[in-house]
C-alpha cells in the first residue's frame, strides 16, 4: 500500500508518498480502508523529528482517520462498515491496523472528510474537561489557547456542560471568535494579566503553556482547582510553591492523549462517542474544516497548517 | 463549660482550662458532650499560633473527639447515642457543635478514648489513599514516615485494599515497625535513596514532606502516578519539571483535610466509616493508644507529643 513516512527530519516537506507493506491485524485488532485522515500539529513535530512514535506505534504519521472496514478481525464490526479511529500513528496511509476500542462509528450527518478530523480533538477535550478535571456545571473554567483547534472546541463542550467559560488569547480577532463560540470572560494575554483578572475564581484550567503560566495559573485556580497541562508551548521548567498547592487544595496533572495505553484508550473513545458525538449531531458544538488535500500533497497541508493562518482543521483525501 | 483555650502563643506549653461560652447548635448541627478528644500535630502546631483555625471554626482546640449527643437538633441521632465526630476545632472542650454529615457511630468494641484518637488519621487515610489518589489492588504505594501516625495506619490500610507497600523512615527500629504492620519495602531515608530504588514503580506516593522529596517523587513515580502531598516537613518551594509530568502523566495534588467544607468533610466522614471501621472492627488495621491525659492537663500532653517518643495516640479525657 502506499502511506506517507518521513525520512529525512532534517527537512519537514519531504514527506512522499511510499510503498510500504500493508499492515496486518493483530488479536483485538480491525483493518481499515482509510478514506480521509486528519492533520495534527503533533504531525508536524513528528515531520520535525520531535515527536516520536510511542513504543509499537506505526512510523507512518496520523493519528486520526476514517474509512471502512476491510477486516473486521474479532469485533463485532462488520466488513464495510463506515467509521472513524483515533490512532496512535499510521493514519497517512491507505491501510491502517487499529484496536478495536479505538474505532467508533461516525457522528450522524459527517462526511468522512469532517469525521476524520474531529476524532483527536473531541477525544483531547472531553478526556481532559471532563474524565480528568471534573468539570460540572455551574464551573468556572480558564481555556489558554481559546482561538485554537482544542481550544474553540474546548469553549463549546465547556458552554454545552453548563460551565461559565474565561479564555486567554493574543488577538482581539481571535477573541471575538471565543465570543462568538459562548466564551464569557476574555482575556487578550498580550494586555492583561489573566492571574490578575481570575483570581481565585477557577475550578478548571486547560493548559497548552506550561512553565511560563505555572505561577499565574496556581494564582488564578480556585480552592479544589484542577489545572491539566496537555501541552508545554511555554517550557518546561519553573519555581513551584507547594504551599499554595496545599492552601487552596489543588491538582496539578499533565497528560498527553497518544501516550496512554489501549485500554485507557477505549475508555475515551467509548465516552467521547456517548458524549461529544450528541453534542456535534445537534449543533451544540459547531467544527469546521479548513481544506482538504490529496494524501500525496501532506507536505503542503504540513505547510498550510505550519504558516498559522488555518481557522479549521486539515484533512487528506485518500 | 471549661474548654483549653491557648492564650499565649508565645508559650505553647500554657495552655490552661479556661471558663468559656457552652456552644449554641445552628441548622445542621448536633451538641455532643465530649467523654475524650485526641491530640494531634496540627494542635501543636495552633498552640504555636502557626495554623490558625478555619474561618468560622472555634478558638478552641481540638480536631476529634467522642461523646454523646447532648442536642441532636434537626439530625436523625438521638439523645444519648454514642458517637465520635471530626471537627474543624473545638474538641479539647466539654461541649462541642459540630455539622450531623461530620458525627458517626464508634466503632464496634471501641471505647470513647480509642474512638476519639482514630477518627482523623482514618479520616486523612481514607480520603488521600482511595477518594483522591484512587488506589487500587494490585498497585505500589510509596508512604513516606511510614513509622509515624499517618504511616503506619497507612499501610495497613493499603495491605487491606491489597496494595503493595514502600515506605520510608529514618531508623531500623521504625522500619521493622513497619514490616510487623506489612510494609514490603523498606527504605532508611538516611542511608538509600528511596528515587533510586523505586524509580518509575510506585502508583501512588502519600508524601508529608514536599519540596525536598519533589524531585526524587517524580521520579519514583509511575506511569499515570499519583502524588498526594499532606504535609510540608520538608519545605514548600522547588522547581518542577513539567516535561516529566507530561511525559508520565502525572497528577501532583496537595490537600488538608481540616479546611475542606462541611459538604466534603460529610462525604469522607461517611466512605471512612463505611470502609475503615470495617477494617478496625475485624482486626484487618490496628490502632493503639499510647497514653491518656486529664483535660486540664493538655499542656503536659503536647509536651509528650512534642518529645517524639510516642508510638500511639494521645487522648484526653473529659
């Protein structure tokens, strides 16, 4: 079959399209015919060399498809069956191998374009909101990054939970588009001090920042708040005042969603189809796609998505 | 009715038997006459004037005791009934109002001395073990000071749940104390570095200590570890790395059980009773009294504490 590898990370737009062996189902596993797969910036740190795959993962990047059954191994899906899968690589490809816990069937009225590419972002928001921090009704919640892919998204499951919503961004443009996904308090970081604004007033914050929002973040969390960090586009490394953690009784937690095992998986996939698939199906929460590319052209959507000036997701066409 | 009152924080061993208000119950609580109170670090350290009482919460004193309901109010105890009870303060008393979500029965054969001096540490087990940090049959606890109050009723209680149990301390004495009570890793904090030995094992880390053991803590820990900080022996400020965290998937929590409110407090009170007095009643944990005090002589009790050569708990009697 022919998928996309990288294998020259010294030059992220050489990704080709290769011949490479069709992979073969493993117990607990289905095979699937990809149709569309989704564009993630962790594919481009992967393209970059700086994400590699967890340990067993395919060397073809994607971490979201959709597609059809070809091989419906030990599940109870059905040769042909229309779905979609959230991978912990091997999307970019024609043939993709996948735990069954991981397959889901599409949300009602998505094309295989637009299904491909909500999988990783619905799966990131709801584990984390929800199965993670706990977040109820009648919350507050901060969400760093508003007029991001997680963070627009993360907005309008937070609104349809019934939570009050803050957000942090660096543009009066990309506020106003919080505002119009039911943001409540928004907050240009390149003007305010969101620690300054939210004292004490958040029972919920997600984190794309780390290091350099760690101090400000413990300031702005209520007593009980819950700060889950799914990314460190601010570093790594800072002071932490244990005191305060303990003050106001507080949980720090960092996670990823590709690094976590199947059955941690399955778990998520199987909440995120009862919960956020309802939510898509009514309108409650709107995703857009931004293009679509052949599966041949992925260094031009990795180039598209790198220049920043994508308002929706990336999908290829296989 | 007489309670201890300290006065002069500047002497902690003053503390004297002082002519006070008797408590008025407001909605949702219940008037219990105290029969014993037990004695706790955190009452040293109020003598002291360093941990001053909650918002709210009496001047007096005392974080459990037991006694008999002297006003049931609008609960569904009775006049009389046997009871024990965790409080925000005011134990060390004749009288004392608590909320009805924080009165429970005693445990079966218990007197109202060892009753009163169980009450806070299976409190502070329970919650921090199971309802925050979830452990579960089958994984590794690290519990740090697992020769003193806390430790050694932790360990008991995570052999009963099925646990397997590390522990440190800082004498052979204690550690063969812990391996009476079950421990199965043994680790003198004065001679091993306890990171080194459980590096990247333990599910769960009960830590009193804080900044020193951080960074030693995160390495300990496992995959989607669990690190529940309770005290601060060890200092409150160190850096943090947040890749690791990431990396790992960790959860960093701080908590007191004193400052929670009265909902939560009610919710613990309850699933302690439920699991822990179980434990206690068929002989699964044991928990000894190492000496009762006259109320009037409170001070002379801190001062054992104070001294370090206790091995039980200390109750006063009123």
């Amino acid at each position: 079959m022919k998928a996309i590898i990288q294998q020259d990370t010294d030059n992220p737009s050489s990704l080709e399209l290769t011949e490479v062996d069709t992979p073969t189902i493993k117990k607990g596993e289905v095979l699937i015919e990809v149709k569309a797969a989704g564009v993630n910036r962790a594919d481009l740190l992967q393209a970059k060399g700086h994400y590699p795959p967890p340990e067993g993962a395919s060397e073809v990047i994607g971490l979201e498809i959709s597609g059809v059954i070809a091989d419906a191994g030990d599940s109870d899906f059905e040769q042909g069956q229309e779905v979609a899968a959230l991978l912990a690589g091997g999307g970019y490809a024609e043939y993709v191998a996948v735990p069954k816990g991981q397959v889901m069937r599409l949300p009602e009225g998505f094309s295989f374009e637009h299904a491909a590419a909500v999988v990783e972002v619905a799966c990131t928001v709801w584990s984390n909101l929800v199965m993670e921090a706990g977040l109820k009704e009648g919350q507050t919640i901060l969400i760093h990054g508003g007029g991001g892919g997680i963070g627009t998204f993360a907005i309008q499951v937070a609104k349809a939970l019934g939570a009050k919503v803050a957000v942090t961004a660096g543009s009066k443009q990309k506020l106003d588009r919080c505002r119009e996904l039911g943001a409540d308090i928004l907050i240009n970081y390149k003007e305010q001090d969101f620690a300054e604004e939210l004292k004490n007033q958040c029972d919920v914050i997600l984190d794309i920042i780390g290091a350099k929002y760690l101090k400000q973040n413990l300031k702005a969390l209520a007593k009980d708040g819950h700060l889950v960090t799914i990314g460190l586009q601010g570093g790594t490394k800072e002071d932490l005042n244990l005191g305060i953690v303990l003050a106001k009784r507080l949980t720090l937690q960092g996670t990823t969603l590709r690094s976590r095992g199947t059955q941690a998986k399955a778990e998520i996939v199987a909440a995120t189809v009862d919960n956020i698939w309802p939510m898509l199906e009514d309108g409650r929460v709107k995703h857009s796609l931004h293009a679509t590319f052949p599966l041949a052209q992925a260094a031009d959507a990795h180039e598209t998505l790198e220049s920043g000036e994508v308002t929706g997701t990336l999908v290829l066409t296989v």
